[in-house]
C-alpha cells in the first residue's frame, strides 16, 4: 500500500505559498496561470491556515473593483482546510478527495507546515498502478509461474 510520501517530488514543485497578509491581487497574479490551481495560505510563522483557489479571487472580484480591489488573501481564503499528511494511505486520501469533490489537496507536516500539493490524478496514478500490479501477480500464480 503507498503512502503519500512516495508523491512528495512531484507535489512540493507544485506548491505555491501566499502569506496570509498578501494582497488579493497578488494572488489572481499566481493563479492566472495554468500550472497553479490552488494557493496554500500560510501565516506568519510559515504555518498553513487556509487556501484561494480561482473561484475565490472570481467571487471577490465581483465584490470590488478589480485591482483596486484592497482586501488581503486572509479576508477570503477557505479557512477549514482539507490535507493530508505523508504517512498517510494513497488509498484513504483518494476517498477523502472522492467524497469531498476535490481536485487538489494540500500536504502538510504535522504541525501545519505545508509541503506540497497534490492533483486527483497524481492519486489516481498510483492507485491504478497498484491494481496493474496486483492483476499481474494474480494472473502469474493462476499461471503456475508463482508471485514474484
């Protein structure tokens, strides 16, 4: 069984920070492009205390004028954060993210450092490939030929 640790190389490339006092803008700067989706928040001690996703910075927006839009990444970010942590099961965070309809989850310490972010399909890759396996070890032993 993986643990989420085994996709740690490819979810820290992918985190991206914003301290909670930045402004709403900078934000919209980072998630304009097509590689971040989600921005961890962490406060001042470098801890995780929520996260802006796009559809955040659109709701905003629609609040205020733009970029003069003055209200800090803190005032609008999803406080009640979704994470995992890596010794956890690849399989019980696939559930996690099943359930709660998520597309990414962020990985953190246990003390709420963030360490990365991981996409549905990193998950899933893993996951498949552990049935891709477990298929070939079955089909050997009715084979005669035995586990490897």
């Amino acid at each position: 069984m993986s643990i989420i640790r085994t996709l740690l190389p490819v979810a820290s490339r992918r985190l991206v920070t914003l301290e909670h006092t930045s402004a709403v803008i900078h934000a919209a700067r980072l998630l304009s492009g097509t590689d971040t989706a989600l921005v961890v928040v962490c406060d001042a001690e470098g801890l995780m205390c929520g996260v802006i996703s796009k559809a955040d910075i659109v709701h905003q927006i629609s609040h205020c004028t733009g970029c003069s839009c003055r209200e800090n990444v803190g005032d609008i970010m999803t406080r009640a954060v979704i994470a995992c942590e890596p010794d956890d099961p690849v399989s019980e965070v696939w559930e996690i993210m099943r359930t709660k309809g998520l597309k990414q989850i962020p990985v953190r310490d246990q003390n709420a450092r963030p360490l990365g972010l991981l996409y549905a399909h990193d998950v899933l890759e893993v996951l498949f490939k552990e049935v891709e396996y477990q298929e070939l070890m079955l089909r050997d032993y009715v084979m005669g030929v035995g586990y490897r």
